[in-house]
C-alpha cells in the first residue's frame, strides 16, 4: 500500500470513531449501565476542549486536530475549525458559520453533562440510600 492509502485508511477510522465517540457522548446517558462511563467520558471530552482549545485556537479536538492534519496530506483544504461544521456540510452541503456551530456545540455538551452528572448521583444516591448508608433527613 501506498502511504495516499494508509493516510485514507486512517482518516476513515478516525472518522469513524470520532462519529461513534460522539454518538455515544449525545446519547449514552439513556443505557443505565453505561452511564458512569458516560459521564467520564462528557466530562473528559470537556477537559480536552479546555486543554487543546487553549493551545490551538482552530481546533478544540484533539481528534478534529489529527484529522485536518490527515486531510491536508491528503490535498484538502479549507476544512472549517470544527468538526461539527465539516460533518454537518459534508452530510447536508450546508456550510455553518462558525460561531453557530461552537454555540450548539458547546450548549450540547453542557446539558448533556449535566444531565448525564444528575442521572449518575440519583442513581448512586438511591444505591446507597438502599443500603442504608445515605442518613434520612428529619428522623
């Protein structure tokens, strides 16, 4: 193989998990078994944005940041800042403005962080109340 096809080979993959990663971070809070697990991987997804956005202000991903420079040896550009706005055009050839795609980006990621925080402590609070371990109020 030549490396044209290994550099494809691997902007698939990494595509692939990168729709997969964020699949999961919009929609793993519904299993209840996975939920823990969700929760670590919102809240590590959010560390990573405040890490890497700071260092490079064009991507915030680290993934999104390994792909650009994928697409560029592969003769791409022009690739949007996010990766949301790529996919989003690549799926609808709709371009998103910028600041459009970082504000639902990031007011997503808020909610579903907190709702996935929520879920994990009701559920662990229950768990423990069960036993007997969480002290009743007013008794």
């Amino acid at each position: 193989m030549t490396s044209v096809e290994n550099l494809r080979i691997l902007a698939g993959m990494l595509e692939i998990f990168h729709i997969s990663l964020m699949l999961f971070i919009l929609s793993g809070w519904v299993f209840s078994g996975l939920r823990p697990a969700h929760l670590l991987i919102v809240a590590l997804t959010g560390l990573s944005w405040l890490i890497f956005g700071r260092i490079n202000i064009y991507s915030e991903c680290i993934i999104t940041e390994w792909q650009w420079q994928i697409l560029y040896k592969l003769g791409e550009t022009d690739l949007p800042e996010t990766y949301a706005q790529y996919l989003f055009t690549k799926i609808t050839g709709i371009s998103l403005i910028t600041g459009s795609a970082l504000a639902i980006k990031r007011i997503a990621w808020l909610l579903i962080f907190l709702l996935s925080l929520w879920l994990v402590t009701r559920s662990y609070l229950k768990r423990n109340n069960a036993n007997g371990v969480v002290a009743r109020i007013g008794n």
